[in-house]
C-alpha cells in the first residue's frame, strides 16, 4: 500500500502592490536612474553656468573676502596664517598686530618672538611666525619690500603655497584667478561646476568654464556660498539660490 503523499506547503501569498511591478514602471525607474547619472557625469550646460553666476552677480555684484588687510603686505600674511584656521580668529589677532607691523621691515623688526605674542591664538602659530618673518626678510631682500605680482615669485615665499598665491593675485591686484579651499571645493563637487579629487583639479575645471565676465569675483562667490549656504553636514538647499540648477543628488528639504 503506497504512503499517501504531503502536499507541499504553499507559499505565503504577498500582498497584490508587491507581487508584480508593472514592466513600464520598472523601465521609467532604470531610464530616470540612468538619466540622472548621465546629467551628473556630464556636468553642467554653458547656459546653466551663466546662470548660476549670474545670479550670484545678482545678489552680491562684489564680493569681498573675510580677511581683514590693509595692504598686500598685510594681505600676505593674513592668508598665511589663515592656513587651518578661521577668517574671524585671524582677523582678531591681526587688527592689532597690523597697526604695528604693516611693512616687512616692521614685521621683521617685531621679530619672530614678538609676532608669536600676537598670533598665539592661532593654530600652528609658532610655524606660521617663523614662516612670516621668513617671507618678510625674503621680500626685502629680493623684492624691495614689496610683494611680487607673480605667480612663481610668490610661491617661493615661505608658507605661500598655489591658493594663496591665487588669493593675493587676485585681491591685491585684480588677477582673475581661483583659489580652491574645502569651501570651494565642496561647491563645485556637488554643484557639477568642476569635479575633481584634487583642489587643482577643481581649479584647472572651474577655468575652463566660468565666464570672462564673472572670472575676478568666482571663488568669492563660492566660498561665501560653501561657507554659509552650502555647508558640508547641513546645507541649506531651501534658500540656495541655484537650487534647481544644482546636481547636489542629497538636497536638504
């Protein structure tokens, strides 16, 4: 007499939404995923860019940098010792060290021990006074004391590296160049400005597309936007200005 057989459990039905997606749904999901990996791979559209420093323009027609100076000099050494460090705890202890020393040879006369009385509450500040009474005595010794309008003069200097040279150039003489700081390069990352792994990257991109006509304000635009709009752990999208334009994939609400 043959064993009578166990039917074979049935399978738990799912729910009817879960049981089958519909094949043109599934193809607009693939086709949109796919569209927004192309839109971002390819970057911006010329007319999107003018758009988006045009607006700039439109809110702030010119930016100024947070660092407090009083002239190339003092400009030099404000961005040098900004290295890892605020704009506003900078300006702070240079608003009295600048009606001291103002010139390299007022700075050189200070000393390297008496800049450190100034700048203390700045970090690194013991490299930094060594570094600015260093590019101090090179000014005067090579330069008559003035600060060079050139690119591989001005690295040469010590503690100046490319963004500070760009800083320089650009504010003490009006060259339109780029400087990259984690601001800047966050902005143009996610923004699909210019991407790139490296700040020189991002500022070899950004030359090749920002328009003559926004060139010498550019990286004030976006580091005042990195800096305050678009920040790296809550960026304020609902008041970004190039919200719709923007590639940034993980926008706030």
């Amino acid at each position: 007499m043959s064993e009578p057989t166990t039917p074979a459990p049935k399978s738990p039905k799912k729910p009817a939404a879960a049981r089958k997606r519909p094949a043109k749904a599934i193809a607009n999901a693939l086709a949109a995923k796919a569209a927004s990996k192309r839109r971002k791979r390819d970057g911006l559209t010329a007319q999107e860019i003018e758009a988006i420093f045009f607006r700039f323009h439109e809110v702030e027609p010119e930016p100024k940098g947070e660092l407090e100076s009083v002239n190339a000099f003092t400009l030099l050494v404000a961005v040098v010792l900004s290295a890892q460090a605020t704009d506003v705890g900078v300006n702070k202890a240079t608003r009295p060290l600048f009606q001291v020393a103002d010139t390299p040879a007022a700075m050189l006369a200070l000393g390297e021990e008496g800049l450190t009385g100034y700048i203390k509450t700045i970090g690194l500040f013991r490299n930094k006074a060594k570094n600015v009474i260093a590019l101090s005595r090179m000014l005067l010794d090579r330069h008559d004391g003035d600060v060079p309008r050139d690119r591989e003069a001005l690295e040469a200097l010590p503690g100046v590296g490319r963004k500070t040279a760009n800083v320089v150039l650009n504010m003490a003489f009006g060259v339109p160049t780029i400087a990259v700081d984690t601001h800047l390069f966050r902005v143009a990352n996610r923004t699909g400005l210019a991407h790139g792994k490296t700040p020189l990257a991002v500022e070899l991109g950004l030359e090749k597309i920002v328009p003559d006509a926004y060139r010498l304000h550019a990286h004030h635009w976006l580091i005042l936007h990195g800096r305050y709009v678009c920040k790296a752990t809550k960026p304020a999208c609902p008041r970004c200005i190039i919200r719709d334009i923007c590639r940034f994939e993980h926008k706030t609400v």
